[in-house]
C-alpha cells in the first residue's frame, strides 16, 4: 500500500516547498502521479515524462492566464535550447469560460502556449515529426469561432486542434452541491405552488434585461418569483445597456437591485452561487426560467442549465440556437409535453428571443393547477435527467481521465 504522508515527505525533502502553489509538476513516476491526483493540487502545468513520454498538460482554469501562459512559455523553450526537444504533445484547457477574444486570451495561447507555431514556425518546426498541439474549451462551437477569430486578427492557428468540452461546470455544480449538501434536494411538484416561474438573474446582460422587460409588459412578471442582483454592475456597463433594444427603464430599472432569497454579498460567497431556495426554488415554482450567459454564437453551458437538472427542477431557458438539441445529443430528455420547442433552430438571435418569450406567454396562460398535473404526468421523465445529470460520466476526454483535476 502506497503510504501516501511518505510521499509528501520525499517531495517536500526534494526541494518543491508548499506543493499546492507549485505551477509546474514535473511527472517522472507512477507515485508522483498518483500523488498528484489524492492531493487534488489543482495544478496549472503538467510535464507528464513516463513511458518515455513528454507530454505538457496547461490549465488556465486555476490562475489567471498571465501568470501561467509565460512560464509554459519559458519551461517548453529552456528545454528546447538545452537541446531536450519540443513535447510529443501540448494541451492547453480553458473549461469554464466560452470567450476567445477576452484579453486577446486566443493570441496569448498561440503566441505564448503554442510558442513556436508562429514566432519560430520555420525555425523549430522543421523536425519531422511536429508536436501535436490540443485546446480545449468550454465552448462547444470552438472550432469555428476559432476560425472567425482568426479571420479578425492577424493570430495564425496553424495546426492547432480545438475540442468543445460541455460539462465543466456540470462537475463544478454537482460538486459544489455535494459540499452544500444538497445533493439531495428535490422540486416538490406535490406542493400548491403560487407561481409558474422563477427568473434569477445575478449577471446583467443585453438579452436579460430585454427579458426582463418582456416579462414586465406581458405582466407574466406577475406569476414569476424572479431577482436582478446587478452583479459586475458599473457605470460603464450600465450606460451599454440604456442603448439596449427592447430596454424600457419606466416599466423596468435595471439600475435597481431585486432581491429574491439571496443578496448578492452572500451570492459572492464560495460556494453560494450554486444555493437555492427551498421555498421560492423547490416548492413556489414550477418552471426554471431565463436567459443562459452566452446565446449567441458560443455554444456555452453553465450552473444555470445544470441545477435544475441536478434538482429535479422543470426549466426552459434561452440559449443558442440548436441548444436544446444540444442537450438531447447529451443524453436529456426534452419536456415536449410542455414546451413547443420550435424556435430553437431560428438563427437569427432577434427572433429566437420574440419566439422564446411568445413560448413563455404561452405557457403563463395555463391555469396553475393544469400545469402543475402537466408536470407531474412527466415526472419519470425528469427523474431520468436528474439521474443522468448526477451520474453522466463527464469525462469524455482521455486526457481528463487520465487527469480527472484538471476539470474544475
């Protein structure tokens, strides 16, 4: 049996003082690996050296990509110059965000992560055999919105390969709801809800705050538990969405904070994005509504899809088109029983959205009691997502199998 304080010991002896903070892991042994994983050290760069190996595994999900991206940076070309060659393979992961363009974060990657396939391209890569390099991110539409960021710089990819990971944040939610202990909670569709929905909204957002407005005009408002927490609120940001199409500050102020079960200091708080409401969330409501954080050309999932799922929850949200024939591919059952899903494959985002709130309009129209029977004649249904939402295996990368920390 591996005495795993032994191994501690002998790294720290070995000179890698306060481990957890370490940016680079150099893996030479099937001890030091299995260390890596029992510690869950959250590492930021990987050198995987066994089986005669050299493979470089870079997350960008723990630290932000300024500090990391250098010294891959550094580590990949000291070797190179001391004569130890280019990695047999490259992977950089960014899991739990969709954007590209944020702080030129694409640019940075190939420039500094993938070094060589642009500043030292005739140089370096005239061995024969060529590294293969790998991205991964959160966005499952990666590789063509790689190809349109490209088109708008003068960033080359080269050969770079880009996969679309879905379930980051499914693993962070069925975590994060483990350490809540709320594994266990369920909606309670035996209960005599007084509301149809419920709409949380902690980020503001163009397409939220015309949803919003909706709601107001329709007075579907009127039959929906909903919160406008005005996270990352400024100036700046709130001066953008006075020009935001559909916006009507009279029937509905962005400006001002709507508080539901939670404030936003107590959303800020680890863990606490991932709570909800027994009462307005498991018991008042019946649908989970609203607008999921990136339903343009990203093909993005958050906690906002995955919590009801992981609780038993109806919901029916906006997102990009072809969304929900997303998620069937991913093994959930749509609610078609309920919802006319329709609209989903619009592509224009515009009449998507009038098509989702018309939907909504919908729906707000069936006495309360018809939709809660509505809802209990699927419940084998939503317990089969529940199910599938808990115990899906989310690993649907060899790599993240092999380094199941790596996914946040």
């Amino acid at each position: 049996m591996i005495n795993y304080k032994d191994i501690v010991r002998e790294v720290l002896d070995s000179g890698d003082i306060d481990v957890r903070n370490k940016v680079i892991h150099e893996i030479k042994t099937d001890e030091k690996y299995r260390l890596l994983i029992k510690e869950e050290f959250h590492p930021k760069i990987i050198v995987d050296f066994r089986s005669d190996k050299y493979i470089v595994i870079c997350s960008l999900d723990h630290r932000h990509h300024d500090q990391v991206l250098p010294k891959l940076f550094d580590y990949i070309k000291k070797r190179f110059d001391n004569g130890d060659g280019l990695p047999d393979k490259i992977y950089i992961l960014k899991l739990a965000e969709a954007y590209l363009e944020m702080e030129d974060l694409l640019t940075q990657i190939i420039d500094k992560g993938f070094w060589f396939t642009r500043f030292n391209a005739n140089k370096v890569t005239k061995q024969e055999i060529k590294p293969e390099l790998i991205f991964i991110n959160g966005d499952l539409a990666v590789t063509s919105n790689v190809k349109k960021y490209s088109h708008k710089t003068s960033v080359n990819t080269g050969g770079i390969k880009t996969y679309g990971f879905p379930f980051s944040l499914l693993v962070r939610t069925r975590k994060r709801l483990i350490e809540l202990n709320a594994n266990n909670k369920i909606a309670d569709y035996n209960s005599i809800p007084t509301k149809h929905f419920i709409c949380l909204n902690a980020n503001s957002s163009f397409h939220r705050v015309k949803l919003i407005t909706k709601l107001h005009e329709t007075n579907i408002i009127d039959k929906c538990h909903w919160s406008w927490l005005r996270r990352n609120g400024s100036e700046e940001w709130d001066n953008c969405l006075e020009k935001c199409d559909g916006n009507n500050t009279a029937i509905f102020d962005f400006r001002k904070t709507k508080e539901l079960d939670i404030s936003l200091d107590e959303l800020e708080t680890h863990i606490n994005q991932d709570t909800v409401s027994d009462f307005y969330y498991l018991t008042d409501s019946l649908i989970d509504i609203g607008i999921e954080t990136t339903p343009e050309h990203h093909q993005f999932i958050t906690e906002k899809t995955w919590k009801p799922y992981l609780h038993g929850k109806v919901s029916f949200f906006f997102n990009n088109q072809s969304y929900y024939a997303i998620l069937k591919n991913l093994g959930f059952e749509l609610y078609d029983e309920i919802f006319d899903y329709s609209f989903d494959t619009l592509v224009d985002i515009g009449e998507r959205q009038l098509a989702y709130c018309a939907e909504l309009e919908r729906i707000s129209e069936i006495p309360i009691e018809e939709l809660r029977k509505k809802i209990l004649s699927i419940k084998d249904k939503i317990l089969r997502n529940r199910n599938h939402a808990w115990n899906c295996d989310v690993l649907t990368f060899p790599i993240l199998k092999e380094y199941p920390i790596l996914v946040i």
